[in-house]
C-alpha cells in the first residue's frame, strides 16, 4: 500500500475517533527506543507510514541504533516525514555511518528535502569512495560486491533532482568509463535534467559510433522542448540509420504527435518507418496516409488500412473504397484481413457482399474468413446474424467460436430481444446444427472401438517407487508403503511432523491434482456439441431473465459440458442482474446439492450474487459442504441474504485460509463493535498469516477501536510474541490520507 508522508505537525490520519493519533507515536517511539530489533524496525517503519511530526525525536535517536537495519528505517522513515529540521542529523549518518544501505537510505531522505548541503557530497560520491566518508572495509570481501556502485548511480540521480550542471562533465566521465559499469541509462536521463550543459552533452552521443548509445540518447532527448534538444532530434530524424529515426520517431510521437517534422517520415526510404509513421501520425496527417494505400511495401499498405478501420470518419470517398476492394483479394493474407476490417468500417452494410462473399468461400484462408467474420460483427443487423448461424455447422472450428462470439456481442448490445440473442438461445437448444444421422451398424463399431483403444488424453497413472520415499511430500503422493524386496538396503527414516501450514498447503495440492488433467490443445469437437456448450458460455455475458432461464433449464440437460458451462455462467449473470428469475432461483437451489463440485459451487455462487432472502436455509447447508470453495460462497452468500454474525465466526479459525477470509469478509460487511473484536482477533490468527486483510477491513469498519485494541496488546509484554503483527496494524490503520478499501 502506497505510504503518503504528512508534513504537518496537524497531520492526523484518515480516521479519527476515540484513540488520539499522539498516542499511536507515542508508543511506536517507545518500542523505537526501548523494544528489540525487529520491533524497533518495524516500530520505525511504522512511524515512516504514518508521518507525524511527534514521532520525529524517535527516529533521529534511531539513527544511531546498534542495528543497521533499523538505521535504514529510520532514515527511510525520516524521509517520509520530510522534516528539514533533521536533515543536519541525517548528514552526519551519511558522513559517518559506514552501513552501505544506511547511506543509501539517507541520500534518499536528503534528496527528497532538497537539501543544499548534500551536493557536493554527491559530487564526490560520483567519483568514488570519499576518504573522509567512513566505510565498511570488509562488506566487499563477505558480500563479493562492491556497495558503492548503487552509491554511484544515487549520486547521479539526486544531482539531476538538484540540475546540478557543474557536475555534467563528472556524470560524462562516469558514464563512458569503460571499467565502469554501464551508467548510460541513468546517466542520460540525469544529464537532460541538468540545463543547457547537460543536453549539449548528451546530443553530442548522437554523432558517436555506438548505436545503443545513439538510440538512448535520442530517445532521452526527445523529451526536451530545449532549442538543443530539437535540434538534435532533428538531426536523429533525417540520420542515415534507420533504427536511429525509428527510435526518435516512436520518442517525438509519444511526447507530441503534431510535431511537424514527423510528417517528413510518410516518405521515408525505410518501408518500416513509413509503416510506423502512419500508424502513430496518420490520425493527423488523412490525406497523406491515404496515399500510402498504393505503396509496394504490404505492411506499408496494411498499417493504412488498419487507422482507416479505426478512424473511418477521417475518410471517404468512392475511388479509395474501390482501393480497399482491390485490397481484399491481395496476396497478403494480413493485408486481405485489414482490408475488411477497413471496407466494413467505412461503408458499412454497403461492404455485405463483399464480405459474406469471404465468409463463405471455404477455400479462403482461414485468417482471412475470421476477419470476415470480425468486419460482419462491426455491421451488426440482421444480415450479420444470418451470415453468422449459416457458418455455425462448418468444419473449422475457430470460425463456429468467432462467430458465437460476435452472436454475443450483438445480442447484447440494445434492445432486447433482438435476433442475435434468439439465435444464441436457439443454439444452446440444439436447433441450430444438428448432429449427424449415424446408422446404428456404425454406432456399434465405434462403441466396440472405444472399448479395446484407450483415450487419446487419459490420465497418466501414479509414479510407482522402487525403493520407500525420502521426503513427506513423496510419501504422501505414495499413499501406502511398498513391500519390501529381497536384499533392499532399509534405511532409517525419522519420523516426520506435520504443521497445520503444511496440512493447508497438502489439502490445495491435493485439489488442484485431482482437477488436473491432459487437454488436447485442439479438441475435436463436434460442431453440434461445440455450438451448443459455446453458447452456453457466452450467454453468461447477456444479462437478460430470459437468459437466465434458458440457462437454468439446461442444468438438466444429457452433455455434462452444457451443464456445467451453464451453470458457471448464470454465476455470471446473477453479478450483472438485480434478482433471478424465480424457476432459475429453483433450479439452482436443486442444482446446490449436485454431486458434482463444480456445479455446486457455481449454484452457490449464483444465488450469493443476488439477494434473496428465501435461499438463507440452502446458505446454511452448504456450510457443512465438504469443499472448502463451496463453504467460502455458502458464508457470504449467507451474509448477503441477512444472516448473522455469530452464524460465520466460528470459520474464522477454520483449516482452509480461503474460507477464513470469506468469514472474514462477511463479518465486515456487517460492522459494528462485535465486528472489530472478531476482526482483531482474525490478525493474530496464525501468527498474524491474515494481518494486512484484516487491517483493510477494520479501516472500513472502525480504525479507532481497531488502534484502541492493537495499542492494548502492545501494552500486554505476555503478548510480546505479536506485537510484531500489533505494530504492522497500527501503521495501515494510522496512514494518513489513505482509503484502504476492505477485500471483499
């Protein structure tokens, strides 16, 4: 979560009630001072999120604490608060402090506050390790790497937070040090931060023979409306290397697409640039683009037809439309597809017949058929959901999905009813394609067939051991131990204990094994099974009772994929309706003690979505569900449908995380106080497993009681084990200016 610094001595957090903010810094900077090292680290951190000025006294003692790390906080802390009373206290750390990451910490803090007085140790520190800086001698030989590197590149980018352009020719030398390490990106763009001296210096790394170095240096400069700057990018523009003016071209057109001078490049000599050039300036520039329509170069000509596609108020005319047609029979199959896309664009449904024409010419590349079928759906009407079913029953299986998928578009853009939504409602009812008429002497070979041949994708059986596992994890995928063959070698094997923790993540393991299964990356499927199951699934995006219904009613349907496909998308729709239909309601309660784990979690998740308080009964049973999936949906969809607090605590401390946090969540949503003790409560659970979830949640809920009851813990030294967790909470809780929005 993103820590605001306040810099106000009136600053106070976002919540305020019964726990005055003073009191929170007041016991922070007690632990600061007197509590052990990760306390007082997190103690410092805590005050840095929180930034008030009262926990400043803390922080600048923290600056000479024994422990390295909590000097980083503290530093970083310092910075938050951005106090320039304490930037003399922070100086000394820089100068004496031989901690890499203290330094680090505090040029940071420093640079922040627009301290002077850091200059022209930054200067000095570009250079290399200071003599009157005190260093740690030995880091480099225990770590095998030199900290003052990252100094280094700090130096650099707070002398361009400062402009400082006395310290260009320093960068420059820093940068083409050969024996250096590569400072050019960080370099480059300090240097355009750093006045007239710095800029000239960096157009002059146009000029050099190291194109990487060009590049960047033109893409920084670009960014500059300095006369230096434009001059040199105008030189990058009109350079002999083609990467160089794409470079520039994509930097200019970024930062300000109008730039005159980027129209030179529609004609350009690289066919690449006049491409780019008309897909990043053509918006601007119609007329000249339009002429690239007859370049020789096909992604010249594709780059113009796709900004006519999605600008074709830009553009008109007979004689261009007579082009685009040209264009649709190209040998390019990428060139045809734009083509489409273009003509259905810029005359609409006069562009039908050339586009059915494609559509149903089987002897058309596919790509260019489903760019057909893109251009029919952008026509929408009548027509397109004519041409659309009569490809429904072909054999190419990527047309039957697109074409599902524009029926979706269309039904659910207007009024309802509309064709398109009949048709898909006709599709999930089998009445579109029919499956094929197959003789029963056939049926019989094919059933014996799939008897004697295994599937193509079945499972793979469980490894077998030879010899008894090692590890717990194979010896629970082993099951039972292996007898034992003559002459193996026993081995000694300690008894090994199992945590909670580790239960949970067995349990998920187990979970995702058992729906883990080979697919087909191409499935043969056929087109009557195919259009119905995917109707079945885009339905879920058109929220209409009608749909609803139709839906419900194919939970009962023979093909478990419709069933299942069904299901899953009237949980979808229930998001997007105000109340289902009452016989959809019905069905789902019936569906909710399915055998199937994905239907009944679908179900239950269907009914959570909208209120009704008539399916609280079916709420409950599902708390007893033996997934733990089903039993997060039960709970919230209990909550939701008006049930009690005291109905879901108890699954605060449940096995499965997942359900935890759904109990969690539900509680929250009901408020009160009876919600914050429970809350609390829920982040020391674990060792604090869920303490930034319950922290978001008791700021929706009430942050002051939440910070009366975390600062009694840190009261309580029997209770010092989770203080850790108490201290973490009152930083999120305490932040100034900071909406944090319960999970939900």
């Amino acid at each position: 979560m993103t820590v605001l610094a306040a810099n106000s001595d009136n600053a106070t957090p976002r919540n305020t009630g019964a726990t005055p903010p003073n009191r929170v810094s007041a016991r922070l900077s007690e632990i600061l001072r007197e509590g052990v090292d990760i306390h007082r680290t997190l103690a410092a951190q805590a005050l840095g999120a929180i930034g008030r000025r009262d926990g400043v006294p803390a922080l600048l003692d923290a600056l000479l604490d024994e422990d390295p790390d909590v000097r980083v906080d503290a530093a970083t802390a310092l910075g938050l608060v951005s106090d320039p009373s304490t930037a003399p206290k922070l100086m000394d750390n820089l100068i004496g402090d031989p901690d890499t990451g203290v330094k680090l910490a505090v040029l940071d803090a420093l640079v922040a506050m627009r301290h002077e007085a850091v200059v022209p140790w930054l200067i000095r520190l570009l250079k290399g390790r200071d003599e009157e800086m005190a260093w740690d001698e030995d880091a480099i030989y225990q770590d095998g790497w030199d900290d003052w590197v990252d100094m280094q590149v700090k130096a650099i980018t707070g002398l361009a937070a400062f402009g400082v352009s006395k310290a260009v020719p320093d960068v420059i030398e820093a940068i083409n040090d050969e024996f250096g390490q590569d400072l050019s990106e960080t370099g480059f763009r300090a240097l355009v931060r750093m006045g007239e001296p710095g800029i000239a210096a960096l157009a002059g790394y146009l000029d050099g023979k190291d194109i990487r170095l060009r590049r960047r240096a033109a893409a920084v400069l670009a960014t500059s409306d300095a006369p230096t700057a434009r001059e040199a990018v105008g030189r990058a523009l009109k350079a002999k290397s083609a990467e160089l003016r794409t470079i520039t071209l994509r930097a200019v057109a970024a930062r300000n697409p109008r730039d005159e001078r980027l129209a030179e490049l529609f004609v350009d000599r690289q066919t690449e640039i006049r491409a780019e050039t008309v897909l990043l300036i053509g918006r601007l520039y119609p007329a000249r683009a339009a002429i690239l329509l007859r370049d020789s170069n096909w992604d010249v000509q594709r780059a113009v037809l796709e900004l006519i596609a999605t600008a074709p108020s830009l553009f008109d005319g007979e004689e261009l439309a007579e082009l685009i047609r040209t264009r649709l029979q190209s040998e390019s199959v990428d060139v045809g597809a734009a083509a489409l896309k273009a003509i259905s664009a810029l005359l609409g449904e006069d562009a039908l017949a050339d586009i059915m024409g494609i559509l149903t010419d089987r002897d058309i590349p596919l790509a260019r058929r489903l760019a057909a079928i893109a251009a029919l759906g952008r026509i929408g009407g009548e027509h397109a959901v004519a041409g659309f079913t009569a490809v429904l029953g072909g054999g190419e299986r990527q047309i039957r999905l697109d074409a599902m998928g524009q029926l979706a578009n269309l039904a659910d853009d207007g009024e309802w009813p509309n064709p398109a939504g009949y048709a898909l409602l006709a599709a999930l009812r089998g009445e579109l394609v029919q499956p094929p008429e197959i003789d029963e002497s056939e049926e019989a070979a094919a059933e014996e067939t799939a008897e004697e041949e295994p599937e193509e994708f079945e499972d793979e059986p469980a490894p077998a051991y030879d010899v008894f596992p090692t590890s717990t994890l194979a010896a629970i995928i082993a099951g039972d131990e292996p007898p034992s063959s003559a002459g193996e070698t026993s081995q000694s094997v300690e008894p090994v204990v199992i945590t909670e923790e580790d239960e949970e993540f067995l349990e998920l393991s187990r979970q995702r094994a058992m729906r883990k299964q080979k697919v087909s990356p191409n499935p043969k499927v056929a087109a009557y099974q195919d259009v119905r199951r995917f109707a079945a699934r885009v339905l879920g995006n058109v929220a209409q009772h009608d749909v609803a219904r139709a839906l419900a009613e194919a939970l009962a349907d023979d093909d478990e994929d419709v069933r299942l496909t069904a299901v899953d998308s009237l949980a979808q729709l229930a998001t997007r309706l105000d109340r289902l239909p009452g016989d959809a309601n019905d069905i789902l309660v019936t569906t909710t003690g399915s055998d199937s784990r994905d239907m009944r979690l679908a179900a239950v998740r269907a009914l959570g979505a909208v209120v009704h308080s008539e399916n609280s009964e079916t709420f409950r049973e599902r708390l007893e569900d033996a997934d733990p999936f089903v039993r997060a949906e039960a709970i919230r969809g209990l909550m939701r449908a008006g049930g009690d607090t005291a109905e879901v605590e108890k699954f605060l401390t449940e096995k499965e995380p997942g359900v935890r946090e759904a109990a969690a969540d539900a509680i929250a949503g009901v408020g009160g106080a009876e919600a914050v003790d429970h809350l609390v409560d829920f982040a020391f659970f674990r060792d604090g497993f869920h303490k930034e979830r319950a922290a978001r949640l008791l700021c929706g809920v009430d942050a002051a009681a939440a910070t009366d009851r975390f600062l009694d813990v840190l009261d309580d030294d029997e209770r010092m084990r989770v203080w850790a967790v108490a201290i973490m909470a009152l930083a999120d809780l305490n932040r100034p200016q900071t909406e944090m929005v319960p999970t939900v």
